[in-house]
C-alpha cells in the first residue's frame, strides 16, 4: 500500500471529524452565508506529483475553495428551484458514500440496495397519493427522468405499429403535443432522436400556462388518429400552473396516446389537502417525472421516474443490456440495471428513505405548505410595496413578478437582477412570462421564514430602477 493511503487509513478519525467540523460550520450558518460572490480568484487547481494526503486536500479546500461556495442550499437561495438537504437526508447522503452500493437489482444476490429503492419508491408513491399501479427508480435529475419516461414513450409509440425502435431506430416521425414544455423534455427528445423542434403547440388558456384541452382536441380531430405522446405540465417553471388532469384524463376514452406529466416540483402539492386537487386525475397518466432535489429537499443529484407497471416490458425492451451475461439474463427478476439508462449508479434512495422515514407525510405536508406560505406573503408585500407587480397570480409556490414601471422593462429587471445577486443576500433568477420580462423566487428549501420574506423585500427595494 502506497504510504499515503496508509497514512490516511490510521487517521481515518481525525479525517472525518474534519469533514464533520467543515459541514457543521456551513449547515449552522447557512443562513449568513452569500448566495452569490463576485469572481473567485484563480487558485493552483493541478494535479501533484506527489500528493500529501487527504489532510492536506481538506485544508486546501478550506482555504482555497470553501469561501467561494455559495448558500445554494440555504433559506434564501430563490432562483430556479433548488431544495436544501434536510438534516436527514444529508445523513442519508453521507452514509450512500460511505457504504458505496452499485444499486443494480432483486435477484436475493447481493446487498440490499435495490430492494430499499423499491420500497422508497413506495412511499414516495404512498406520500403523493398515486396508486401501486407504477414501478419507479430514482435518476439524477428531472431531465434523465423525463428522458427515461418518454423513451419508453417512444418504444410504446414504435410498438403501436409493430416496431421495436429500440432495437431497429426511429422508423418515423412521432407526434408530439404540450402547452407549456420544460426545457428538460426538450433536452429529452433531442437526445432521444425524435426532434425537439417537433412539437406541436397546444394553445393555452387565457393569461395561463395550462393547456387549453378543448383546443388540443381539435388539434386531434383534425389528424387521423394514430398513436401520439401528450406531455403535460404538473406546475409550470413561471407560475407552477397545472394542466387539466380529469380533462386529460377523458381524453383517453377517444384517443390513444401515451401521457406524460412533468411534475418535478408541483407534484409535491399532492402532500397537502388544501392543493391535492390540482393533480386529480394525474394517476391515469402513463409515465411522471418527480425531482427529489427540489420540494423533497435531499441533496443533488436526485430524482425519480414513475412509470405504469403494466408497460415494464416496453422499459426492459428500451433499456435493456444485450450481449452482457455477466449482468444477467433480463427476464429474470426485478433489475434497475435493465430498466433505466444507467447501469452504475449510486445509492440515490437512501437519502430518500432517511428523510421520508425522519419525518414521514405530516412532515412534507408542512414543509409544502409553509412554502406556499412564504411565496403568498412575498406576493402580497411585493404589490403592496408600489415599484413592483405580480405577473402571473401565485398558485402555488413560485412568484413571477416585475417591476411597475413599463419603459424598458427587460434592461431594468436584468440590471435588478445582476446588483440583487452580486450583494449576496438573496438569489433570484430572470424570466419572460407572457412575453413580459420578469424575476422569478422559488420556494421550496425547508428553513426558508417570514424574517427570509422581509429581507428579500428590503433587497428587492435597494436595487429598484
């Protein structure tokens, strides 16, 4: 053993109290901390000939990269959608490295990793009120889950006329229909060979993101009816406005398609009675894309899949590994090694499981709905404050929003924007929201509180134009 390992393997100790001190100073202070820094310096970043040892790399990062880390993690890191780590969760995620699972399968050869993402998939299933009607598996994100869903989309759309595309390739072109598209379904289907340029476009409802479904039927009626994939959105990125999912829902009864959601985020009102109704219906969807590094507040990079249980020979036909018999024959048993894009993967449902397990459905339910709180009190103290106005009304738990003055409205937000972020207090991300340039606050991150919402208004006012 090379000197240095050995070295580090008797301080194995003193090591991970270090690591332990390091994490407890920024998880005790995140709140303090900067959500945005100027350009870091230039530091040595190269790699030694001789190395000194994992003492000596902590230090350097203390010193070197630590500082010039933002609180993305933190109450008032508000741009895009970005959840904390429950304290939980991060036990979870410490433990994933340090016990370092290949999460592969159920064959009874082997550890017990797949069989716990299994029953995490469960309780995520229990937790948002969807039937055990679907098979699910964690991924790193909303666009891996989106592009699991919808190449088992695809194969479903090649089957319909008698082709296997995973096998032979895309025979033709695959219609496909969405309101309100993520970016990530866009990704999706540019990777997976049908076009994101191919999408049809569904008119929306009036002043809304959610699709006008009475206008997509029209669209259908004026097509032959041959198999297409309906993309919807679970809470659109703006406004986190939902599709018509019983409408949706009806359709099924006239037109043969495979329907996805896309609720990485949204899906999570499903915790709380007073917003469940925003999905009803979303249980008859074929395949959901849920993030697990957003609402459900465990680290990146987490996320999972939701697919029909009744379509899991299409998932095996799409991913499974050919000319590998060292994995496995895949009509054997349950195999996650056969069923999503990746065949390394790391244990991404322990965090998962600790923190459903720490703090259970009463939990959630009152992490969604204090986040629905703080972005309705940051609605009103914005249009109460006389520089700024809502854009789009707060349905759920993002506030779209610009400023009440009209003349160059796109140059004045973006320069609200860059001095907000640069002063490091609060973190906001622009938009366009109806061909309106707009700021955008997500809240999601479970220690985010009212005295958050106040500073956020006092910054928001200091940079006005």
């Amino acid at each position: 053993m090379h000197p240095l390992f050995q070295q580090d393997l008797q301080n194995i100790d003193q090591l991970l109290e270090q690591v332990r001190q390091l994490s407890s100073d920024y998880l005790s202070t995140i709140a303090v901390k900067p959500t945005g820094l100027a350009q870091p310096p230039t530091a040595a970043f190269t790699l030694p000939t001789e190395g000194a040892g994992a003492a000596s790399a902590i230090t350097y990062f203390n010193t070197y990269i630590q500082p010039y880390l933002v609180a993305s993690s933190g109450p008032r890191y508000l741009g895009y959608v970005t959840g904390g780590g429950t304290l939980a969760a991060i036990a979870g995620d410490w433990l994933t490295s340090v016990f370092d699972q290949n999460t592969q399968n159920t064959t009874g050869i082997g550890d017990l990793s797949a069989f716990l993402e299994v029953a995490t998939i469960r309780m995520l299933l229990d937790l948002l009120q969807l039937p055990d009607d679907f098979y699910g598996g964690f991924v790193t994100g909303a666009t891996v889950s989106n592009f699991t869903c919808l190449a088992v989309a695809r194969q479903w759309v090649g089957q319909q006329s008698g082709k296997d595309i995973a096998r032979d390739g895309l025979p033709f072109a695959i219609d496909i229909y969405s309101a309100t598209p993520h970016s990530s379904t866009l990704k999706s289907l540019a990777m997976l060979g049908i076009g994101s340029g191919n999408i049809i476009s569904v008119p929306t409802l009036d002043s809304r993101e959610a699709m006008d479904v009475g206008a997509l039927e029209q669209l259908l009626q004026q097509k032959a009816n041959k198999p297409f994939i309906l993309l919807c959105s679970g809470g659109t990125v703006n406004s986190v406005d939902f599709d018509d999912m019983q409408a949706i829902a009806r359709l099924k009864n006239n037109y043969t398609f495979w329907w996805h959601i896309d609720a990485a985020f949204g899906g999570f009102a499903a915790c709380s009675p007073a917003y469940a109704h925003l999905l009803k219906g979303w249980e008859q969807a074929d395949s959901i894309t849920i993030d697990g590094h957003k609402w459900l507040n465990v680290p990146y990079d987490s996320a999972v899949f939701f697919t029909r249980k009744a379509h899991a020979s299409l998932q095996v036909q799409t991913f499974q590994n050919t000319n590998a018999p060292y994995l496995g024959d895949p009509s054997e048993k349950f195999s996650y090694l056969n069923f999503l894009p990746e065949n390394s993967r790391r244990f991404r449902a322990l965090p998962a499981w600790f923190t459903l397990h720490a703090y259970g459905k009463k939990g959630y339910q009152s992490v969604v709905e204090h986040s629905i709180s703080m972005a309705q009190l940051l609605g009103e103290k914005l249009e109460k404050s006389g520089l700024y106005i809502l854009s789009a009304p707060v349905w759920l738990n993002v506030v779209c929003f610009t400023t009440r003055r009209e003349e160059n409205r796109g140059a004045s937000v973006q320069r609200i924007v860059e001095k907000l972020n640069a002063r490091g207090k609060v973190f906001l991300t622009p938009t366009v929201y109806k061909g309106v340039p707009s700021l955008r606050a997500a809240f999601v991150n479970w220690r985010t509180t009212q005295a958050d919402i106040d500073l956020t208004i006092e910054e928001l006012l200091a940079v006005y134009e």
